[in-house]
C-alpha cells in the first residue's frame, strides 16, 4: 500500500553576529573560561543583536531552507515554528514569520516544548503530510534565550544561546516500512511532574511578567541522560533497528557531558554524533536543526543514511525522531 512520507528537502540555518566567549563572559558574571569548557563544553554563544527578534531569526533560516529545496514561500502549505521566545503573547511568531517570507497561502502557528519543541514540531508536520493535507512545510526551531536570562546567575547565563535553524518537509511516496526515505517514526513525551526542575519564574497569567529561567542542574543531567537514551532505543526498536544501523545522532545540544553520558549508555560511535554545542551554547529548540543543517553543509549526511534526532527539555518534555535521509 502506498503512504505519504515527509521528506527532508531542504535546511537552513542562521545565527546572529554578535559573539560572546567565555572570556568575555568573566567580565559579566563570576566565572572562568575553564569552569565553563569542563562542565558544559561550550566555548562561546551568539547573541541577538538589540532589536533581533526570533521572528527575524527565524525568516532567515526559512529562506534559507526555501532555497536549500528549491522551493518559494507560496509553494508551502504550512508553517509550524517551535520556540518558548515568541515575539509577542499574540499573535503566533510563526504568523510574523509566514508574512515576513511573503506566504500569503496555508496556515501557521507556534509550538512550545522547549528544547524538544523542533522535534515536537517534526512530529506535528509529519502527521500533516502522512494525512494528506500539506505537500511542503517548512519547520522551524528558533530561540532568543538570551531575553530570559538572569545575567548573574552562573549556573545558567553560561550555558543558553540565540539562534534558528529550518527544515522543508515535503511529501514523498512510501511503502510504510523501514526502507522509506523520509521520517519513519517520532516518539514524543512529557511530564509535568519535574516542572519545577527546569521553568521560567514569570508568565501572563501568574506574574504579569516575562521571568528569567530557573534549572537544577543535577537533576536535569541525571533525567535527561536517562530519558534520552530510553528514547532513541524507543525509535530503534519501533523500526527493527539496532543502535550498528545508525549513521548520524543529531541530539539537543545542552551540554557536552549529556552527549557523551548518553551516547556511552547507547553504546554509539562518537563519531556518529553531531557536536556543536562548543560554538553554539544551548539554542533550545533551534538547537537540533542548527546542528542537522551544519551536518548537511559538511557533506556528512548522505542519501540513505539513518538519522536519529533526540531531545528534552523543561516540562519534562522529551522525544525522538528516526529518518532515513
């Protein structure tokens, strides 16, 4: 029987200019170049520029994913940005988006899970395609995190970045097993339960104010490399894979030691594993297509290849998602 699968055909990224290293992090808050590189990983963040807006972000790596696939904006169907830095309360950034690229057809709308928000927003385009009601989307993950931070709280200002990355999806042909190109499978989760372990401390309806992010480190790295390699062996097993069968790990950048804890507890070759969290910090939900786009542009994706994308993020939210390129 033949299915629609959604296709990666095209990706695109971008980063805002302004660079900020740990250097120069010792001159804004108490902490050193080398307490940063040993827990985290990271060496340096972008940082919108004053009046950089995560739509603005977010319309250049659309364009850039458009023209990766070869497509126009009124060729798309549907826009689902990811992101918990929206421009306004309301309207949607994704609408500020789908005018700022010159759509005039389809729909829009945003997606909040946090760090897992690009793979939540795969899931949600990909079940738009498997049902027949959009031929292109363009998904999107982009952060201005540096908005939500307290600049003298060490233990998070160090570790968040800006940023965007896109993917087009598009519709291809599929048989419904494993050896389709396109995505075979996402697997998303949540629990509210650990909400306090990682949030933002102001909101609309409870203090009227935007708040700056709140996170228990330790916590958060003992569930996230728990949860995250429980999850991608969820994909694997789902489609008859094994772990030898995977040729790209394309994780939620949040910090190195995650990588390298989750990655050991798979038993994976760290070559396999896409690694930017030393240039780009933690982009939150832009985090996974900045990475997956750099991996494109460096010729380390081939056609045929088995990508896994994985993440989590406050909420607990957390989720992966399996594609043969």
């Amino acid at each position: 029987m033949t299915s629609f699968r959604s296709v990666v055909s095209g990706c695109g990224s971008y980063l805002p200019e302004k660079i900020i290293t740990n250097k120069q992090m010792e001159d804004i808050v108490d902490t050193t170049d080398e307490w940063i590189i040993a827990r985290t990983g990271i060496h340096q963040r972008h940082i919108a520029a004053e009046g950089e807006l995560t739509s603005d972000l977010a319309i250049k790596a659309g364009k850039r994913a458009l023209a990766s696939a070869s497509l126009t904006a009124n060729d798309i169907d549907l826009i689902v940005l990811a992101t918990s830095t929206p421009d306004q309360t309301f309207p949607s950034t994704a609408t500020r988006v789908q005018a700022g690229l010159g759509m005039e057809n389809g729909a829009a709308f945003d997606v909040q899970a946090v760090c897992s928000g690009f793979i939540y927003a795969l899931a949600t385009a990909d079940n738009f395609i498997r049902a027949g009601q959009a031929k292109h989307v363009l998904v999107i993950g982009a952060e201005t995190f540096s908005r939500i931070l307290d600049w003298e709280d060490r233990a998070t200002c160090v570790l968040f970045g800006d940023g965007a990355g896109a993917v087009v999806l598009s519709a291809g042909p599929g048989s419904g097993t494993n050896k389709d190109q396109g995505i075979l499978s996402s697997h998303l989760h949540s629990d509210g339960r650990y909400n306090d372990y990682l949030y933002v401390d102001g909101g609309v309806s409870s203090t009227q104010s935007t708040g700056f992010l709140r996170m228990r480190g330790k916590e958060v790295f003992r569930h996230a490399v728990s949860k995250l390699a429980a999850v991608v062996t969820e994909a694997l097993d789902y489609n008859d894979f094994t772990a030898d069968d995977i040729d790209m790990v394309i994780p939620h950048q949040a910090n190195k030691r995650i990588l390298d804890a989750t990655i050991r507890k798979l038993k994976i070759d760290p070559a396999k594993v896409a690694v930017t969290v030393h240039k780009h910090a933690n982009t939150s939900a832009a985090s996974i297509p900045l990475a997956l786009d750099e991996m494109v542009r460096e010729n380390r994706i081939a056609r045929g290849d088995i990508i896994v994308l994985e993440a989590m993020g406050g909420g607990f939210t957390w989720g992966s998602c399996l594609i043969r390129w």
